[in-house]
C-alpha cells in the first residue's frame, strides 16, 4: 500500500514537471501571443455608461497603445445571449506581444497624448464606479490554424 501511494505521488510530480515545460506561445509564425482577459460586472441600468466610458475614454488609449506597438489588438465583448449565473456582463481581451509589455501599461503618457489631460485619480474613480472587475485570466497562444496566406 505504501509502495502504490509513493508511485502514484511520484507520477503526479512527474505529470506536473512535465506539464510546465510545454513550449508556451509558440504560434506558426513564431511571434508570440498573450491575452489579458478582464471580465467586467456592470451596475444595474449603467451599461451604457460602462460602453460609452470604453468607447469615448478608453478606446483611444487602447489605439494608441496598439499604434506604439505596446499591444497588439484591445476589444470589448459583451454577452450576446448570456445564460445561467455569470458574475460578468462585459470582458475586455487585450493582446500583448510578450509577457514583458504586460508590464508596461503607458497609461499616464498615453492619456496625456490622447485626451491632452492628466490620468488622475478622478478617471480612476469615474472607470471603478462604472464597473467591477471581478477576475483577470491571462492567456497564452498555443497553436493555431488561420487562413491561406498569399505567396
């Protein structure tokens, strides 16, 4: 019995080490891929106040960010036909060149650019009050099959 619970202790750790040395975001291409998903829940009957302060305030940023190459694509989705008990009605997918440029959100400079304003504690506030954020998943490209490229 002690011998059966050791092997399957040590295979578990072996499935475990193996499980972490998958290559990680290696697209055909060979240029990587990450994704921030941020999934929003919206205050009762302020959802168009949530679409107007992405589409009006953030959007911008999130295009010039996109221009400098700090990203490389920011969307917003929102439930189509939503079902069941979901904590969200709206998700954000940021798509990063690299785990480092998560790390580098250029939000103040970027406002500044865009809005000739300063990112300050009164956007931050007006962005929490029209949302929560309720969990943050990154993701990372494993494979992918895309359409015919031209040659």
């Amino acid at each position: 019995m002690i011998i059966r619970a050791f092997g399957l202790s040590l295979a578990l750790a072996v499935a475990f080490l193996a499980g972490t040395m998958v290559p990680v975001a290696e697209s055909q291409s060979g240029s990587r891929h990450f994704l921030r998903i941020d999934y929003m829940k919206i205050p009762p009957g302020q959802s168009l106040r949530y679409r107007n302060l992405e589409a009006d305030l953030w959007k911008p940023v999130h295009q010039a960010r996109v221009d400098k190459e700090y990203i490389t694509s920011w969307r917003l989705y929102g439930h189509h036909f939503p079902g069941g008990t979901g904590d969200y009605q709206y998700v954000t997918v940021t798509e990063f060149p690299s785990l480092q440029a998560m790390d580098e959100l250029h939000y103040q400079e970027l406002f500044q650019e865009v809005h000739g304003a300063d990112y300050s504690t009164s956007i931050t506030k007006e962005t929490s009050e029209s949302r929560t954020l309720t969990h943050t998943e990154i993701w990372a490209l494993l494979d992918s099959v895309t359409g015919k490229s031209e040659e």
